[in-house]
C-alpha cells in the first residue's frame, strides 16, 4: 500500500504582486502553506517515515525552530513520541508550537551547540535523530517540491530560495536535476547576519562563522553542509545577501499582496524577487520557493520594522 505523505502537495501561484516592482513573471510555489508552516515537513516528514520504518521507536531533535516543529509534527501524525532539546535562547513563541503538537521538549544549555551536545547523549538505540539539513533522505523529501512544479507543467528560468544549513538548496536541485532540469539556475538567498553559504563561496572552503547576527534564525546555521557546498560548485548558483530589513520589509510586502504570514527566513528570498536584482532581469520566468516559517508573529514583524526606524 503506497505510503500517504506527512506534506501536501502545494499551490504554485502567479504573482502580479511580487512582479509589479520589476516585470518578468514569478511563480510561487507556496511551502508556507505545509501543515506546520514550513517546507520542512517534506523532508523532514520523508526521513521520519523511513526511520520509523527502520525501527525507530522515538524521535529526537534539538531544533527550536521549524525542524524542531516539522519533528513534532510528524511524530504526532506517526504516533510517535518526540523529545527536543532547545536552548534557553528558543523563544516562547517556538516553545509553544513545539507543545501544541504534543512534543516533550526540554530546555537545556545556553547555546544550539550545548543543547544539541545533549540531545546526542540522550539517543538510544531506538531513537531517531533528525537533523535540520544535513541528511539525504531530507534532500529527496524536499526535491517532491519540484516534482510538483514540473507536474505542473512550469518550467522556470531560475529558481529563488533562502539557504540557511543548505538543506533546501541540496533539495531543489535534487528536484531539477530528477526532472531533467539540471541546468536552471539556483539563486540562494541569505541574511546579511547569516551569509555561511556566500561567505563560504568567496573563501573556497566551507567558512564556519563565529556567530550568527541576523534576525533571521532560521538561517542561522554557522555553517552549510558539504553537500550544499559541493552541489553550488557544480551547480549554477548565484548566492544574494539582503539586509534584515529588506527581509522584514518583503514580508510586511507579502503579507498585504498575499494574505501569508513567513518568517524573514522567507522574506529574504521574497525580497530579491521584489526588487528583481539587476543579475535577475534576465530570467523571465522565475520560481520563488515561498519556505515559510511559523515562529514569527504579526507583532514580532512590526517590532522588527520599527527597530529599524
Ligand atoms: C530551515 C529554513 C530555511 C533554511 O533551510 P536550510 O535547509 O537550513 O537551508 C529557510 N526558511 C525557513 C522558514 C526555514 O525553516
């Protein structure tokens, strides 16, 4: 019997709005919309299917963001139990999130190192641990998102998504490459506060940053996975920093043109695609992975704005 899939298949929508600052047509493929508001159900739903069905008795996180939520959400649906260890840092807001999908969550360390640090110590033989990018079954779950967009019979110039770990970019062009795509451009949007992958590129190597400045959380992985970077050395990837205040900006943008709530996470990428970069006006037909993200709130977006009055 076919499997039935923790995400749902997403709307791929034509954007007037997004298009108008500066023509070409975009596409939104709209991930925000996956049942616990991000795209990492895809991926992350995949791996604990198949580690469910290698035994797995309990799965363990220590993301306090939308992994940690994704895990949550996946073991409720499984009937798994699931245990995450986040921070002191992780907001109430997250926390909260984690409960309500019935998740034991424990509080542990100053640091996402100390409380990954413990998450490790407490695995046993019948946990599953899921990482937030690094792990090729979370790849191959996230890649079903272009499977839809080709299904869908749209076939994109570029392709614009904000990297954080690298997970979804490892993902994307896994789906462009099994649809016989392997030559679409990727741009690959960070933070200023979180430039791991552009930083990276421009050293050759992959650069750990000391520390992570960006309201951006969700992109606040010090450093990209060695499958993010080896694929953006063989890949065509065009790697964006903005602001975090043209971040917050494209989302309170967003927000009004489409009704949605995302993260700055997502604001990023929405934001090249706003303003259509100079690099970008050569693609006409451009798809935006609309990634989501539910820890931010209406009110945390405009204190956001306001800070940078
Ligand atoms: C995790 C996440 C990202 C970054 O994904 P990576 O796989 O870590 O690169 C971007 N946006 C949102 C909302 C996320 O939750």
């Amino acid at each position: 019997m076919p499997e039935v899939s923790l995400h749902v298949k997403t709307p791929l929508v034509q954007s007037r709005s997004v298009a108008r600052a500066a023509g070409g047509s975009v596409w939104l493929k709209l991930e925000a919309l996956q049942p616990p508001g991000s795209f990492k159900i895809r991926g992350i739903g995949a791996a604990c299917q198949e580690y469910l069905r290698r035994g797995a008795r309990r799965f363990i996180s220590s993301s306090g963001g939308n992994a940690g939520i994704a895990v949550a959400y996946a073991g409720r649906q499984l009937s798994v139990p699931v245990l995450v260890v986040v921070p002191t840092t992780t907001s109430d807001r997250a926390r909260e999130l984690l409960d309500q999908e019935g998740a034991q969550v424990v509080v542990h360390g100053a640091s996402w190192q100390e409380a990954n640090a413990c998450a490790q110590s407490i695995l046993e033989a019948d946990d599953a641990f899921l990482h937030p990018f690094d792990d090729p079954l979370v790849w191959q779950g996230h890649a079903t998102m272009i499977d839809e967009v080709a299904e869908a019979g749209f076939m994109p110039d570029a392709v614009v998504l904000s990297v954080g770990g690298g997970g979804l970019l490892c993902g994307v062009i896994e789906g462009l490459r099994r649809n016989g795509w392997p030559a679409v451009p990727v741009v690959a949007v960070e933070t200023e506060g979180a430039a791991s992958l552009n930083m990276a590129l421009q050293a050759g190597y992959r650069v750990e940053l000391e520390s992570i400045s960006s309201i951006a959380t969700s992109l606040g992985a010090k450093q990209v996975c060695a499958r993010a970077f080896a694929l953006s050395q063989e890949h065509p990837v065009h790697s964006v920093l903005v602001s975090d205040k043209e971040a917050v900006s494209a989302c309170m943008l967003f927000l009004d043109d489409h009704r949605l709530l995302v993260e700055p996470a997502c604001g990023a990428a929405l934001a090249v695609a706003y303003q259509r970069a100079f690099e970008l006006r050569q693609f006409d037909n451009l798809l935006v992975i609309v990634c989501g993200g539910a820890t931010a709130t209406v009110e945390h977006l405009r204190q956001w704005s306001r800070s940078f009055e």
